[in-house]
C-alpha cells in the first residue's frame, strides 16, 4: 500500500514538471518571456512586439499565468504581466544555450539574424573589464522602459530610435578614443547591430554583443 502512494506521488510530482515545461513550449510563449525579460508590459504591448492578436497573447499569457511563470497585476483598466521568478530568466538563457549546442544551424541562423562580422571577439567578461576602467563605453540601445527595468550598471542608454537621430554624441558620453560595445534584447535582437552599423558610418569602433541584460548582471554580480 505504502509502495502505492509513493508510485503515486512520483507520477504526480514528473506530471507537474512536465505541465510546467510544457508551458515553454510555444513560440509565441518564448517571445513573450523574451520581452517580459527586458520589463513589464501590458498585454496590448505584447502583442504589438511578438505581431500576435491581443486575444491570442492573453491566451498564451493565461497559461503561463497558470504556471506562476509570470504574474499580473491590474492598473486600471490595464492588466500588467512580468516574469515571476528570476529562475525564469537562467531557463530561458539555458533553453537557448541547449538548441544552440544540440542544432548547429541554429548558429548560423543567429549569425545571419545580427550580422556576425559587427560582434565583439572579445568575452563579455573582458568588455566589462574594459568599461570598468574606463577604456570602453557599454551603450544600451533598448527602449526607455526597459533599460530603466532591467539597467546594466556602467551602461549609457539611448535608445536606437533616438541615437540614429543624435546631433551630440560627445554629450552622451560617446567619445572617438573609446570602444563602444552596444547591447540590445539578446543574440537574436538587432538593434545592437543597426547601432553599430550608424556609429561605424560616424566613425566609431563599435562592436556588438550577443549577450543579454540579464547575462551581463550575473556576470557583474559574479565579479562582485
């Protein structure tokens, strides 16, 4: 009997974990948890960026509501989602390290997506040693909302809609005689490389990174 009730619950316990992975398992759920990861949005704003209708986001939101994924809060007649636990955050990077090691096209996919000969060769770890001794400038080109959610210490932000029309660079804190490594979303975001593209045009060294926000935290926090 006793054996009973514990085959019963180790079914039950890999039912719940194969619901909650389940969750992931959408594109459309992916690009939600994508831009959630940058900062909080109203459902009307998610559907804006991933292209879906609003009543097909607050679908997939619902589920991965269901999951305690994300949350919702309620702001008048807005409904608020953001991720719920930071651990979704290290599953959605390591989601996307597993594909990459186990589908190779996948890298060439991504190299065609951000226009591989813009990346930095050096590691992120490197660019931030740089940028913490002064010798390099780390620029943030995601919209206002999100760097102010999701802000990398040392970091300028200026959003790509407003650098491309910048009279002052020298204001912004971007000189000639530094290196400016430039962020965005991630390794599939390319406002990073249209920003490296304008600020070459400008006579900038400028390189991109693959990595993310929330990758370019932990490593700071690991230096710490």
């Amino acid at each position: 009997m006793k054996e009973t009730r514990t085959q019963e619950v180790r079914s039950g316990v890999y039912e719940t974990i194969s619901q909650i992975v389940s969750a992931f398992a959408s594109p459309a759920r992916l690009k939600i948890i994508q831009i959630l990861a940058q900062a909080e949005c109203s459902v009307e704003e998610l559907a804006q960026e991933t292209g879906e209708s609003v009543a097909n986001v607050s679908q997939h939101l619902q589920r991965l509501a269901r999951m305690r994924i994300v949350s919702c809060e309620r702001r008048g007649l807005s409904r608020i989602y953001k991720i719920q636990n930071p651990m979704v955050l290290q599953l959605w990077e390591g989601f996307q390290n597993l594909a990459h090691e186990v589908d190779e096209d996948l890298n060439h996919k991504e190299d065609i997506l951000i226009d591989a000969s813009l990346v930095a060769e050096e590691t992120p770890e490197e660019v931030l040693e740089l940028v913490e001794k002064g010798k390099a400038t780390l620029l943030d080109v995601r919209t206002s909302k999100e760097t102010a959610m999701t802000k990398v210490p040392g970091a300028i932000a200026v959003p790509m809609e407003d650098l491309a029309g910048f009279a002052n660079y020298k204001s912004l804190g971007l000189v000639k005689s530094k290196t400016v490594y430039v962020y965005c979303r991630g390794r599939y975001c390319g406002k990073a490389s249209n920003a490296v593209k304008h600020l070459r045009k400008l006579g900038y060294e400028a390189y991109r990174l693959r990595e993310s926000p929330f990758q370019l935290q932990l490593i700071q926090g690991d230096k710490q």
